[in-house]
C-alpha cells in the first residue's frame, strides 16, 4: 500500500516544529510592528501637542498685540477728540466774553455775570483738556449721582447746542 508522506507535500514543508516556528517568528515580527507603530503615534502625537501649544501660543500673542494696538489706536482717537472739545468749549467761552464786552456799555450787571459764566466754561475747558478721559468719566458720574436733575438738564442742553452746530454747520 501506498502511504501519504505528509512530510513533503508538493515542496512544502508542513512539519509541525517548523509550523510552530514560523507561526512564532511571524508573532515576533508583528509585536514588533505594533511596538514601532505605537512608538511612532506617540512620537507624532508629541509632535502634535508640541505644534499646537506653539500656534496657541502664537495666537495668544498676535490677539494680545492687535488687541493693545486697537486699544492705544481707541485712546489715541479719544484723547484727540477730547482735546478738540476742549478747545470748542474755549472758542465758545471766548465768544461769550466777546459779547458781555459788547454790551457791557448797556447792562454792566449783565455783563459781569455773562464774563462770570465765561470764566467758569474756561474752567470746565481747561479740567477737560488736563484730566485723562478716565477720571473726567469718574466726574460725571460722581455729578450724575449727586445731582441727577441737572445732569439730564445739561444733557438736553448739550443735545440742543449740538445740533444747531451741526446744522449751521451742514448749511455751510
């Protein structure tokens, strides 16, 4: 009788020791490959934390930088139109001392009281342009406090000479 030789089957080799090796060999070579592909994640993982703490910290710093040049820009423009009413509130003080010198012949009572006025818009003009804008905020709402009344009186007033400016001024 012919008997199967399982040793050599078509030129392979299917002994059982040499199975077993392969089998382990190929074992051995794959957690060798997973060893290096986690070594590899967790070094690109680290270079990722890496980047992106670097751009959040270049990001941080260019919105901490736009944010102090819009905040010097935003100073600059109130301190600029701060000093322009100051000034508008001096030329209007002087117009009005031009004008109790003009009727200071007829009514020198008169007169005296609309220098006197004058005098204290100078006052406010020359408090405006030598305080910053955040105590002369302070001053207003420490005068809106203790006198509410007048505080809505002035602001009317204001309102009012600011739009006849504005339209005298639109008619030029």
């Amino acid at each position: 009788m012919n008997t199967l030789n399982t040793n050599n089957f078509g030129g392979s080799n299917f002994s059982g020791d040499d199975d077993m090796q392969t089998d382990a060999e190929r074992a051995g070579k794959s957690a060798e490959a997973i060893g290096k592909l986690k070594s590899s994640a967790a070094e690109t993982a680290t270079h990722l934390k890496t980047a992106a703490a670097s751009v959040s910290t270049d990001a941080k710093n260019y919105a901490g930088s736009v944010a102090s040049d819009a905040a010097g820009a935003f100073k600059e423009a109130v301190e600029s139109n701060k000093t322009a009413g100051a000034d508008a509130i001096a030329n209007i003080a002087h117009s009005v001392k031009e004008a109790a010198d003009g009727i200071e012949k007829q009514s020198p009572q008169v007169a005296g009281m609309v220098r006197s006025a004058a005098e204290g818009v100078e006052r406010i003009s020359s408090d405006i342009r030598d305080r910053n804008v955040g105590e002369l905020l302070d001053s207003v709402t420490k005068f809106a406090q203790r006198q509410p009344a007048a505080f809505f009186g002035v602001g009317i007033l204001a309102g009012v000479v600011l739009t006849r400016i504005m339209r005298s001024s639109d008619r030029s």
